[in-house]
C-alpha cells in the first residue's frame, strides 16, 4: 500500500489550498483518514480526521477553515484549506488506518507536502 500527496503550494494569506492523498495498493478497506502538519523541530499534530463511520475531527486552531472529505471510491482524502493564515504554514501528511488483502490492519504516511502561506 502507498500513498501520494499532493496540492501544497505557496498561498497568499486569506487564499485556499486543497491537498489530495491516493492510497492505492490492496486495499480492502480505509478505516480512518488523518491529515498532520508538523513543523521543523516540532512533533508532527493532528489537524483532521475522518472515521469510517463519517466522524470527523478537526484541531481547534483550524476548526471552521478546513474540510475534510474522503472519496471512498478513489480512496482518495481532501483537505480543503480555506482563509488560510501564516501560522498554518507546515508540511502537511496524509496518514490512512488500512484493512489489506493479507487481513491486517496498518497506518501508512504519505509523503510530505509543504504548505506555504506569505504574501
């Protein structure tokens, strides 16, 4: 199983980004969907989260600004990055929990994809 991220970029403040994660592989099914960003020298945060049973979580630092949604068909997660301010500058990672062929359960990481708001 891999998965790529996609979608970070330079971003003016105020703007929006939306990053893209694939997973591809044998997949039997996703159970859990997270996004991270972990700045240099820092621990690696959660900033959202969606559950197979359609839960979502998200940081409080970004709480009605951000969107995840999940395409199970592609399994394929989004996050919507809306009014985007300096301070969510970071590299962002796509973490999935993964049912696979072989029976077990798995996290797998994308790689990182570096978000960058300034004007």
């Amino acid at each position: 199983v891999q998965l790529q991220a996609s979608g970070g970029g330079l971003v003016n403040p105020g703007g929006s980004l939306k990053l893209s994660c694939s997973a591809s592989g044998s997949i039997v099914s996703v159970n859990a969907w997270t996004w991270f960003r972990q700045d240099p020298g820092e621990q690696r945060d959660l900033v959202a989260a969606m559950y197979a049973d359609g839960r979502t979580r998200y940081a409080d630092a970004v709480k009605g600004r951000f969107t995840i949604s999940v395409d199970s068909a592609k399994n394929t997660v989004y996050l919507q990055m809306n009014t985007l301010k300096a301070e969510d500058t970071s590299v962002y990672y796509c973490n999935a929990h993964i049912s696979d062929s072989s029976g077990g359960m798995y996290y797998y990481w994308g790689q990182g994809t570096l978000v960058t708001v300034s004007s």
